[in-house]
C-alpha cells in the first residue's frame, strides 16, 4: 500500500537556510482561501525547480492534530520566513504557498509561488507534469556543448544582430531554454522583433513600469531585418528535429505590431523551405494581420489569456487599441484557415479553475474548435493578482479535476506546456 503523503511545512531564516518544522503540515492556497493539499497531489520537486524565500511574509502550516492553522512569527532569536517553489517547465502547479504577508511587504517578482513541502527526505509540490516533451529538462543542456556552439554561431553569422541577441542576451545572460535549444540546433527557436506592445500587462516580464516589481529580463532593443531573421530560422528548420521557430517571445513586446516584418519574413521563409512549423505568440490584437499572415505561411498560433471573460481579461492585459473581440476575431481567423490555435492558459489556482470561468473556457473551445492548451503557471504575486481581479466568485474546483474534465469533454483537445511540431 502506497504511504499517505503529508509532506512538513519549510520555512527560510531569511539568510538562505531551509528548514521543516517537525510536526506541522504544509498547507496550500487556492484564490485567496487556506486549504489541505489532497494527499495524491503531492510529486517530488521536479530536477530544475528552485525553492525561493518570500520576503516580508511569515510561513503558515497547519497542526494536524488539532485541526489548526498556525502562522510562524519571528523573534529577537530567530528570523522565520515563508518558502515557495518555482517549478520547472512542462509542469503544471495545483496550489499556492501559504504565508501571512506583514505591512510594507514587497510585491513579489514576477515567478509562480507554488506550495512546497518536507516528506521522507524529499522536497514535494502540489504540480502536474502537463507536457511529456524534454525539450526544457535540465538534463538536455550541458554547458560545455553551449559555450562551443554559441562560439560556432556567432563565428557563423559575425553580421546579424538577431544572432548576437539569441546568443549573449537570451542565451548565455538569461539562459532561455528556448535559446539555449536554438544554440543546440533542436526543437523550438525563438524569433523576437518587437521592441513595442499594445497590452499593459499586469505581469510583463519584460516591461514594468512604477509598480515596484523588476522586470524579469530585458526587452530587445532593436527591431531584426527580415533578412536577419530569414537566414537563421530557414538554417534551422531544415536541420533540426521537431523544428519549430516562434514570434512573441518574454525578451519583446507584441510581435503583430511589426506586421509587414513578420509579413515579409514568413512569406520569405516559405519560399525557402516548406519544413517545419511558423508559430506566433501573440495577444491575437490584430485580426486583419492574422489573415495575412496566415495566407503567408503561418503554421499556429498561440493566443495568451489569463480568462475568456473580458472583464477580467481587460483587468490583466489592459489593452490599447483594442478589445476582447478582436482576439476572438484572430483565432477565428487562423482557424477558418486551417490553422493550429493553442491557448497559452494562464494557471491562477483558485481563479482559473472557478466554475464560470471553466463554461467560458470551454464555450471558446467548443465555439472556436481551439486545438490545444498550454496550461502555464502565471508567474506574478498572488495577492497582487487576486486583488486586481476582484472576482465575485471566490471557489475553484481544483487544477487537477479542471484539467481532468476538460480532457473529458473535449477528447481530440491537446494539452500541454509546449508548442508543438506539427509537420517535420
């Protein structure tokens, strides 16, 4: 019989030192409730995960025996302070960390605060391994073979500044795994252009503006000629396994709003090579554009959405120039055309998984014949999140039974974490 998995509460001295407690249990958050994390839901800390201390909040577990939830406080002794998980891609969190925030606590940077526990030796986290793909297992990158193929590179392509962009920002300062894949001439690259957006996301990593939060990487500083962006993404999908080359990346902006560039640049692509999948990340602002680009060549598209109600759609993406509509309008676009559409979900325990907002996910779905979701966890503080929200329901059903009812529901739906290869 398998042991019930309960894992301990953990907690930081503030100092980089992790601890469990010895008798209370860790406990989760869904929306802005304290609940037990079911005993099945618990997995071993994923290889590439890292544990983070939160600054400013105070760790909550629970005391087992008396049913009683207990915030750790520190004294003139001891400093206490509330440990989160950030998990490794290709999976999917099911709970936030608990903590009791103090007065004049920081805003969080922009990572996804998973729960993390302490059982039989083991780091353990409420998560769903959500895409088989290891395409962004830390076992895939050895960093002698990237050093030799990013000199290899950059010898290769001296002119192009798209190269030098991929090489010593993305790959070798920020270490993107989509990056350090394009050194290694594998899977999906990244093709960034836009210096500019037309959201004002809550949680953009690449742009924040008096909010108190840093950005988590720095946004391109140039706009690539289709000629720099060509030549490289051509090279790569005629050599690499599963190739997949990708606008819209975290190191830029809005890809649609350098329409004729991505324009030109598919229709150059396609002209060359017919291997291989055009993908677009994207907030689907533009119809207009994905009907031309569609016509050009694009493969996919990947529509990212943190609701499919546009009052809290308007709330996180805050859009200029244009509206929930349009969005729908791009998918329809794409899809009337054949085209593959995922969604890029953004995972909010506790919001994403509330009964209204499960019927008009599955309303699009249904309506759009969506091919696919990327259920990603939404890397953002969750009380900053939960407050500029402002649902009016305040329940979810849990990640894992949404997930389990959308599969059953819409059976030929892919899931996943990744865009896929459609065609080699």
């Amino acid at each position: 019989m398998n042991n019930i998995i309960k894992p301990l509460l953990v907690y930081s001295d503030g100092a980089g030192q992790v601890f469990n407690h010895d008798s209370l249990l860790a406990i989760g958050v869904s929306g802005e409730q304290l609940v037990d994390i079911p005993p099945e839901a618990w997995i071993p800390l994923p290889e590439g995960s890292q544990l983070m201390e939160l600054t400013g909040r105070l760790p909550i577990g629970k005391n087992p025996d008396a049913e009683e939830v207990i915030t750790l406080d520190s004294d003139e002794n001891e400093t206490l302070v509330a440990v989160a998980a950030f998990v490794a891609p290709a999976y999917t969190i099911c709970y936030h960390v608990a903590y009791e925030r103090l007065n004049e606590a920081p805003i969080l940077p922009l990572y996804a605060y998973s729960a993390v526990g302490w059982y039989e030796g083991n780091f353990y986290v409420p998560a769903i391994r959500i895409d088989d793909s290891i395409r962004q297992d830390p076992s895939q990158f050895n960093q002698d073979r990237i050093d030799q193929a990013a000199d290899q590179i950059l010898q290769k392509y001296p002119q192009n500044r798209l190269v030098n962009h991929l090489v010593n920002n993305c790959a070798m300062t920020y270490s993107c795994p989509a990056a350090l894949n394009y050194l290694l001439n594998r899977w999906e690259m990244p093709l960034p252009t836009s210096r500019v957006c037309n959201s004002n996301c809550l949680g953009c990593i690449s742009l924040q503006e008096d909010t108190g939060v840093c950005s988590a990487q720095f946004r391109i500083e140039f706009t690539p000629t289709a000629e720099e962006i060509i030549e490289i993404a051509i090279d790569h999908l005629e050599t690499a396994p599963e190739p997949v080359v990708s606008f819209g990346q975290g190191c830029e902006g809005e890809p649609l709003m350098n329409a004729q560039l991505l324009i030109d640049t598919v229709k150059g692509i396609r002209q060359k090579t017919s291997r291989g999948t055009i993908n677009l990340n994207t907030n689907a602002s533009r119809p207009e554009i994905v009907t031309k680009l569609k016509d050009a060549g694009l493969d996919s598209m990947r529509v990212s959405l943190n609701s499919t109600r546009k009052i809290y759609y308007d709330r996180y993406f805050r859009p200029k120039g244009y509206t929930y509509k349009d969005v729908l309008k791009s998918i329809y676009a794409m899809k009337s055309r054949y085209g593959f559409v995922s969604l890029n979900l953004f995972v909010f325990p506790g919001f994403i998984d509330q009964p209204e907002e499960i019927e008009s996910l599955e309303k699009l779905i249904q309506d759009y014949q969506i091919d696919m979701i990327q259920w990603r966890n939404l890397n953002i503080d969750p009380e900053w999140y939960w407050e500029t929200m402002n649902p009016m329901d305040r329940e979810g059903i849990g990640i894992e039974k949404m997930i389990t009812r959308v599969r059953t529901k819409f059976p030929r739906l892919r899931h996943g974490y990744f865009n896929p290869c459609l065609n080699q």
